[in-house]
C-alpha cells in the first residue's frame, strides 16, 4: 500500500521555517494520511511518527523536542484513562508532554486526544478542555478524528462555523481530497530506496514537498 504525504512546504517555510515547525505539519499530514486509508489507530500514530522524523530535515535546525517520539509520550499518557475525565487527562498530558503553546508539544497531544476518543465530537471537547492554544488544538484533534469517522463530526457544529466564517470548508476538504487523488499518481513524483524524496523545486509540483514511501498493512 502506497501513502503520500503532502504539506505546503512554501507556505510552512515562510510563517514557521525552523524544522520543529515542518516537521509538526507533516506530523498532522501522515495521520490524516493514514486516516483516509482507514488504517488502524496506532498505525495511525506510527506513521504520523515517520512523517513527523522526515519533516524534521528540512528548514531552520531547532532545539525543541523531537515530535515522534512526544507523540508515543502523549498516547501512552492518556490511553487508559476515562475520555470524560478532563482533569485526569489534563494531569498526564501535562506531566508528560507539556501544555504549551510550540507546535512540537500542541500536534503530538492533538494526535493522541484523536486517536484515543476516535470521535470527532470528543476530541474537540477535551481539546478545548486541555486550555492554552486550546483552538489550534482542537482543531487539529477534530480533523484527525473527524476523518477516522466522519460521522463523529457534529453537523450543526460545522453549520454554525460556516455561518459565523463563510470559509466554505466543505468545498475545500473535497478540493483537497481531490487534489490527493491526482498527486497520488503524479509521475513527477521521485522515491528512492530509503522510501523518501522530497522534490520542493519542481515546476510542476510548484513548490509542494511531498513524501513518498510504502506501507504493508497488517489488517
């Protein structure tokens, strides 16, 4: 099974240049990535784990904490306790991780909420109960969940935040979608042995960094 990874790598580089920033994006990428070939749960995490380790070659060198090992640290944390148990999870989330604001501690906890609720719903919830950057990470939580089962995602919900925001998300998650579907069969794509090539500089990938590499699925 084939998975592609892809991020706007120009637009990443630009606002958040340092590689703890890109390799949180490709963090959020693989997991919806995974998410989409409906794999299971910690396959889920594992590949959001390989995907955050490849991002972290490119851009600024950083010295914050490497991501895909915070986001084993955060799953295993929580993976126990009770989803209705705020407190609880805040607790271990925060002794664990660490509740802060930079990206390498805000995308490993949002990874883990959505993958230990498996609801959209839920994962929305504890993460705005988590506080600091609450609405970066529930975000991020509910998109990840809300792909694993999107019938989790309530309706009203999105509803209302069209209505307060006119973003028109769900014609952009189906331009994206389908935006997938072509890269997917991109022949400008290159992949190598090491199951990785990033080609930024391309003039027909137009600046997009993608990754390429092969998974076999155990189900």
């Amino acid at each position: 099974m084939v998975f592609q990874l892809t991020c706007g790598f120009n637009t990443i580089y630009w606002k958040h240049g340092d590689s703890s920033a890109i390799s949180a994006a490709c963090a959020v990428a693989g997991a919806i990535t995974a998410a989409l070939e409906s794999l299971p749960p910690l396959d889920i995490i594992r590949i959001s784990q390989e995907a955050a380790f490849l991002g972290r070659k490119w851009g600024k060198p950083s010295t914050l904490p490497d991501i895909s090992e915070l986001i084993e640290q955060a799953y295993e944390s929580i993976k126990h306790i009770p989803t209705d148990d705020y407190e609880g999870l805040y607790l271990s989330l925060n002794n664990s991780v660490g509740i802060k604001r930079e990206a390498c501690f805000l995308v490993p906890i949002a990874i883990a909420i959505a993958i230990h609720s498996l609801d959209a719903r839920e994962a929305i919830l504890i993460a705005t109960n988590m506080g600091n950057d609450a609405d970066t990470t529930a975000s991020i939580a509910g998109a990840i969940a809300a792909t694993i089962h999107p019938e989790s995602l309530p309706g009203d919900w999105v509803d209302a935040m069209e209505r307060k925001n006119n973003h028109q998300i769900s014609e952009l998650g189906s331009a994206l979608i389908k935006q997938r579907e072509q890269l997917k069969s991109n022949e400008c794509i290159l992949y190598d042995k090491e199951g990785i090539k990033a080609h930024p500089n391309c003039s027909d990938c137009k600046g997009w960094m993608r990754f390429l590499y092969e998974y076999e699925s155990k189900k």
